[in-house]
C-alpha cells in the first residue's frame, strides 16, 4: 500500500494491480485507443479507488493542453464587486457557471491605463484557455489581434464592431424597448419623449432603434449632466407630453435626472406623467435585463469555443417586461 500519511501516486497503483506506470496512466485517462485486456482495466480502477487516488490538478491539465481555467477582464476602471453595481449580476451568473462546469476564474485588472498598458493587459489573458470581456466600450486594434490569432473569447453584450466577427452573448434591447413603447400606445399615450445619455454604445443604439420602430414620432432627447431641470419636465407636460421613457445604462445617470426632476417639477407618476425605463432597477416599468444568465450563458458559450463543440457565437436573450407602478393610461382618458 501506499506510504501512511501519503497520497497515493499513480506508481502505487502500478505496484499493487501489477501493471506498468504507463497502462496505469492509459486506463485513468480513459484511453480506449490502446488495446488491453478488460480484466486489466477493472483491476487498474479498483486498485486506484481502494486507495483514494486523485490526479493531481496541474498534471490533467498539462496533459490535456487545456488549463480550465477562463479569464475575466472588464475594459471599466474598476472591477464591478459592489453588489449594488449593474454588472455585479453578472459575475454571479458567471462563477455560479464556471463551478458548474469544472472551471476556475482568472479576474484580470489591466483597464488602467490605456494604449500600450491595455494592451500588455490584454495579451496576458491568454494566460487562460479563453477570456471573457464585459463593459460598454471595446479597444477594437487588440480585440481584432484577439480574433485574427484564434484566442477563444466572449464578449457580454451585443458587440457589431470588426465586422460582426466578435463572438457574444447580449440582451435583444430592441425587441423590449419596442414592446414598451407598444405597451404606452396601447395605453393611449401619443406624445412621448425618450431621454438618452449622449455616450454612444450598441446597447444604446439598440434601445433608440426599438423605440423608434414602435412609436416612429417618438421625440429623442440627449442628457450630457446629471440635472434634468424642472422646467424642462414641466414643458413637456405643457406640450401634451403624458409618457417619458429614459435609456437604461449602467450609471443609471438619465433615470436619475428624470425622476428627481419630476419630482422637483412637483409632478407625480403616473398620474401626471408616465415614466418607463428601458433596463432600469428591479421593479421600475419596463423591462428587466437578464444580466446573472447572460454570464451564465456567456460561459457556456466561451466553453464550447474553447473546445471546438458546433455553437451559435453570437446570442441574444429575451429581456422580461416589468409591469411597474410608474405607467398608467393618460389622466385625459
């Protein structure tokens, strides 16, 4: 038996089915390519489980070529742990997938900086067997030279940049931003406003191109501070105004100014105005974003790539509404 006290090796196992290292070796990978009696084999795996033998982590992983282990890298300056921060779901949905699949995580902190430091940062994700990036820009010249090498990786969150190459898993902003404006013209409302940040990004593109699919004279209206004055709210009501519909993003900067100048504007909702957020807070009107599975779904996908399994590289995922209690039909009614 083994030295007491000491784990088992594959040369043990070797000594006691009396059997070569090397058959030993063939029979825990479960190699059926080698020809060998099958009374061997049985032999072999009951003397490896009478004695408790676990292969050693590093070594399967040499052996495989493979590390098991995904990068995590956002392009933000911080890394999103506050769980009141938009992102922190998902990184719940990404390590409850990873210990799912038998996959450890590598969080790399390269966003400070810019040029050649993010860059450095990014090559030394292929440290990993595949990375995964989140956040609402991309540095598109190391991203393509991540493409054009082959390096598996996912991307959370619809990205159209290099020519549709990057592979991603994001949520179908446009499909639930036009269901919301559906919703408000079934209500009855006819003049709506629809407040966006001034930053441009895919998920904003996304959201203003379903709102304006379902209600076509819907009037933009492009915040750059954190205020939205009063007078402003109190002038859309003057104009007819019954609904606002605000972006979502994850500084939640316009639904912020919205409200509070609602409210400064002594106006409450929904009875003067209805007031929808396309991805806000839990409970807020609109829709939710399924931000936990599309980190879930994220591994996934970057597992299939990393091991060469026939995928769908690009998905979107259906963003459930939310009632809320901020939408009503228009006092006039």
């Amino acid at each position: 038996m083994a030295a007491r006290g000491r784990t088992p090796r594959q040369a043990d196992i070797a000594r006691i089915a009396g059997v070569s290292q090397a058959t030993v070796s063939v029979v825990l990978a479960g190699n059926r390519g080698v020809r060998m009696a099958e009374s061997t084999r049985h032999r072999v795996l009951e003397v490896a489980e009478r004695l408790g033998y676990v292969p050693h982590p590093v070594a399967t992983r040499l052996a495989s070529a493979r590390s098991n282990m995904l990068g995590l890298y956002t392009f933000r300056t911080t890394f999103p742990t506050d769980t009141a921060d938009s992102y922190h779901p998902i990184l719940a949905g990404v390590e409850e997938e990873a210990a799912a699949l038998g996959q450890d995580l590598i969080l790399f902190t390269g966003t400070a900086g810019s040029g050649a430091l993010r860059e450095a940062a990014i090559r030394r994700t292929r440290m990993a067997d595949g990375c995964l990036f989140f956040g609402r820009h991309v540095p598109e010249e190391p991203v393509a030279r991540l493409v054009d090498s082959g390096f598996p990786f996912v991307y959370i969150g619809r990205r159209p940049e290099l020519g549709g190459r990057i592979p991603y898993v994001g949520a179908d902003y446009v499909t639930a931003s036009a269901e919301v404006l559906r919703r408000l013209t079934a209500l009855g409302h006819r003049e709506i406003r629809y407040v966006r940040e001034l930053d441009e990004a895919p998920s904003s593109s996304d959201r203003q191109r379903g709102v304006l699919e379902a209600a076509p004279r819907t009037e933009i209206v492009r915040v750059g501070g954190p205020e939205v004055h009063p007078d402003t709210v109190r002038g859309w009501v003057r104009d007819g105004v019954t609904a606002v519909v605000v972006e979502g993003t994850d500084t939640g900067a316009a639904h912020a100014a919205v409200r509070t100048a609602v409210k400064a504007a002594g106006l409450s909702t929904p009875d003067d105005l209805s007031l929808a957020v396309l991805g806000g807070p839990p409970g807020v009107s609109g829709f939710a974003v399924p931000m936990r599975e599309m980190g879930r779904c994220a591994v996934r996908l970057l597992v299939d790539l990393v091991t060469e399994q026939d995928t769908t590289p690009q998905q979107l995922l259906w963003c459930p509404p939310v009632a809320g209690d901020s939408v009503g039909a228009p006092r006039s009614r």
